[in-house]
C-alpha cells in the first residue's frame, strides 16, 4: 500500500459542482440503472459475505442490487454526498428488503472516513468525472479497500458519445455540456482517463474495459430526449450554464428543443460509451 493509507481527517476537500444535481430528470436516469446494465465488470467477482463499499450511490438502485449479490451474510455500505439522495435511497431498500444488508452515510470521496482496509470491494459510478481530483479519490478508495480487494469505477466518455440522426442542436449541447462540466472542476471525457488516473493512484494490476448503453427502441428514445430535454432547462446544470454565462436561457430552450425533435425521429439511436475498471488493491 501507498502513504495514502494514512487515514486522513473526514472533512469535506472536494470543490467541483456536481454538474447535474438531484432534479427529477436527473434521478430519472439513475433509478434505471442496474448492476446489470451498469456493474456488468464487477458483479463476477462479487460473493456472499463480501463488506462492499458503494461511493456516490444515488438512489440506490445499483446499491441493493449489490446487497443482493452479496448476500446472505454480505454488507453494503452507500455513501453519498447529498443527504436528500440518501434518503430517497434508504427507502428504496427498504422497499426491497433490505434494511439490515444496506447502510447509509454522508461522505467525500477525497476524504472518506473509515478506517484503513474496511472493505472487500469499493464501487464507484459515474462518480470520478465529477471530482476535483479523481486521482486522490482513487487513492482514498484503494485506503479503505483490504489488501486484495477490489476497486472498481465506470465512467461515461461524453466525447466518445454519438447518436443518429445527425442534429446540430445536439452536437451545441455537446459543447455546452462539456464546458459546463470542466468549468465546475470535473473531466466529461473520464472514461478515456481512468486506467491513467489509476495508475497514477498507485494501482499495478488494472483490468480495464469499455460497455456502452445504447437506447434505440421508441421507448428508450423518448425516455433518454425527454430526460435530457428537461435537465438542460429545469436542473443545477441549466442553473449553472446560464448563471455563469455560457447559455442564455434561450439558447437552453433550444437544445431542449433539439433534443425533443431528435426523439421524436424514427431512426432516432444514441450509444454513450463507458470505460471501466477492475483495480486490485
């Protein structure tokens, strides 16, 4: 193990804006998502009685599946850093049966308080393209992983997303986003960057990979350009683009605007790659 695994004190260091925020749209996405079509890369490696460690859990969707892959005897517990998300996901597993597999917790990344190898497997989604030092954050999730254990991260690559058919209002939304996203201290294009951060976190062995979803029936268009459509206007994100001046409120309404008539097409396809990796502590 590095220095790193000096426990650090549990205060807050990050200082990048979570770029989406907890709008209704935002939540939309999460709660679709799976350790299926999500965790693909770790669930082989998830047995009974594991203590799993899930960072940035969101609703919870992905964590109970967790809880269920490591039962009976397993544990997980799920970290975010909004308390309102906690709750929403702690009576999620309830619903599912869950209340004695899953426990919640407020926590940074950067700086998470449990004590040196806690855990047999650390987990993170769509959590380091939005961290001021993703480098720093693997570090800290390698600290609280046992010797052996795992770490596994997975992460969208905006630049690496494409669509059909082509629509000038979605590649605008492209660029704003991205701007957007670095502007509040976070690397869109993290999937391309994880086996580098790793490595740079001190991680020797690094199984990396890439998935992608892809959304191509009518329903899974008309969900995914809905949903965009309303973040780019009602979420944190349009708040922040238009308040720190790179969209006018006009020029948010129309890539809502493109992102309606692209679902509305046919033809209409979207694939968003992710990279990912399985890291032994």
């Amino acid at each position: 193990m590095t220095d790193a695994h000096t426990a650090p004190e549990p205060t807050a260091h990050e200082t990048a804006v979570y770029t989406h925020g907890h709008h209704e749209s935002v939540l939309r996405s999460h709660r679709w998502r799976t350790a299926a079509n999500s965790a693909a890369h770790l669930v082989g490696e998830l047995r009974p009685g594991m203590r799993v460690l899930d960072v940035g859990c969101g609703p919870g969707t992905i964590t109970a599946d967790l809880a269920e892959l490591v039962a009976p005897g397993g544990r997980v517990t799920a970290v975010d850093a909004a308390p309102d998300v906690l709750a929403a996901a702690g009576a999620y597993a309830a619903e599912r049966g869950l209340e004695g597999a899953v426990e919640f917790a407020v926590a940074d990344v950067h700086a998470l308080g449990f004590p040196d190898g806690t855990f047999d497997v650390v987990h993170a989604h769509q959590v380091l393209q939005h961290v001021d030092d993703p480098v720093r954050a693997l570090r800290e999730m390698r600290r609280v992983c046992r010797p052996g254990g795992i770490v596994a991260v997975r992460d969208a690559d905006y630049a690496a997303m494409t669509w059909y058919p082509a629509t000038p209002g979605l590649d605008e939304w492209l660029d704003l986003y991205r701007r957007v996203a670095r502007a509040n201290g976070g690397e869109p294009d993290a999937g391309r960057r994880l086996l580098s951060w790793a490595r740079a976190a001190g991680f020797t062995q690094v199984r990396a990979s890439a998935t992608a979803w892809c959304y191509a029936t009518a329903g899974e268009v008309a969900w995914w350009s809905a949903l965009w459509a309303d973040r780019t206007t009602a979420s944190s994100y349009a708040a922040v683009a238009e308040g720190r001046g790179h969209a006018t409120s006009a020029e948010l309404e129309d890539v809502a605007a493109a992102w309606r008539a692209w679902g509305a097409s046919p033809d209409a396809w979207f694939s968003v790659l992710n990279g990912e990796l399985l890291c032994r502590a």
